[in-house]
C-alpha cells in the first residue's frame, strides 16, 4: 500500500463530504471534514496538520477564497498542498485561486471521486521546485 496522506476536505455540501471521504479513506488516506471555513481555521489554529486540504469556493458564511486569503494571512497550512474543488471552473476564478499560490485546482463536474483521488496524491507527492 503506499503512504497514508492526511487529508481536509471542506465543503458544505454533506453528500460530497461523505463520498470523498469515503473515497480517500478505501484508499488507505486519513480524512478530517469540515462543513465550513470557519470549522478547517478552527483545526489549523490549533496547530492540526495535514498533507492537502482541499476545499470548495462555494459555501455559505465565508467562501473558499476567503479561507485561502486567512490561511495565506496568518500561515496556517505550512506544508500543506492546497486543492481547491470547486463547480467554479471559469478562469476569473481559477486565477483568483492561483493569487492565494493553490498547489491544484479541479473542476468537481469535469472530475469523478477517482480522478479528484488521483490528482491529490499527485500533487501531495510532485516535487516542488524552488
């Protein structure tokens, strides 16, 4: 079996929250999900690490962007890749996305729960150059 990553998974939707941790979970991966931005800020503030966290751009409260610009502000992901997972695949918001420095971006429609697990790990183990 290959390494178990941990993984973050936001999204306010509770039916994509169970099926991609069920997902990553078969796979061997430990899996941590959050219904909101404020639940993850809560978990890193408290010094929780993870391997990738992936989030939605969509959600009530304080949207993905927002999480981004928080995590980014007050360096709480250090080490961690960040994937947003989104249904937002216009390139106004994929560039907004790479503002914040995201390590990934998947389109939810154009991506089935094995290729969203197959991009993860991809990106959690591809060598970051300097």
């Amino acid at each position: 079996m290959n390494t178990p990553y941990t993984i973050f998974l936001v999204d306010d939707d509770q039916f994509l929250l169970d099926m991609y941790t069920l997902k990553f979970r078969k796979a061997g991966h430990n899996v941590t999900a959050f219904r909101s931005g404020d639940e993850l800020l809560a978990s890193l503030r408290k010094k929780s690490k993870a391997d990738a966290i992936i989030l939605d751009i969509v959600m009530p409260s304080m949207d993905g962007f927002q999480i981004l610009e928080i995590i980014r502000k007050e360096n709480l992901a250090k080490g961690s890749k960040l994937i947003v997972l989104s249904n937002q695949g216009q390139d106004s918001d994929i560039k907004q996305a790479k503002q914040f420095a995201v390590d990934g971006y998947i389109v939810k429609a154009s991506a089935i729960p094995s290729e969203v697990l197959d991009k993860t790990i991809e990106i959690i183990t591809a060598k970051t150059t300097p």
